[in-house]
C-alpha cells in the first residue's frame, strides 16, 4: 500500500491537505455563470505578488486547464487519504491480532 501511495503521488500534483474544490456563481448581465476555486481551511495559496497567502485558488470555469488541473489535484489528495485510512487499518489490526486486545479510539 505505501508503494501505491508512492506512486498515486508521483502521478502530478497533489492538493494540500483539506484542501476541496468548490463551486460559487457569479451574476453578470442577468446571467448566472459558475465558476471553481480551490479553498484550504488556512491561508496556504500565494497571492499573485507572492507577498500573501491566501485560502483559496480560482480555477475559472468547468473545462479550462487550471480546473482540470485542480480536479485531478483533489482527486489525486483523496486516493492518498484513503489509502493512509487502509494503512492506519492495517496497522491497527495488526497491532490488536499482536496484543490479542482491542484498541480503544483516541
């Protein structure tokens, strides 16, 4: 599994941890148009002047490179996330069969 995470990561550019993309609407001209972001619980984004962070990374509209690039970003953050979900379980089991006991959660 720690060899499949490895190469899942290996795959392009993974998003941040707790980082989700998000759909927000915009209203122009009696029109509605969505658009996409990036958006972290924390500033972790550089602003433009590289001065800043920020919490979020404005992809644009659905299709335009910069959104594909941040969906495959995400996905890519939650293949890992579950795949450190499977070794935590693994262990885990490993750790109970070991001891013969069982492991209260934190």
């Amino acid at each position: 599994m720690k060899s499949l995470k490895k190469s899942v990561s290996k795959r392009g550019e993974v998003a941040p941890d707790g980082c989700n993309l998000i759909k927000y609407k915009i209203s122009q001209n009696k029109k509605l148009y969505n658009y996409y972001k990036l958006q972290g619980y924390e500033p972790i984004f550089e602003t433009l002047d590289g001065k800043k962070k920020t919490r979020y990374r404005y992809l644009g509209r659905a299709g335009s490179e910069a959104y594909i690039e941040g969906v495959m970003q995400v996905t890519l953050r939650r293949i890992i996330d579950e795949i450190d979900e499977m070794i935590n379980s693994v262990e885990d089991s490993l750790l109970e069969v070991s001891f013969d006991t069982e492991i209260t959660p934190d």
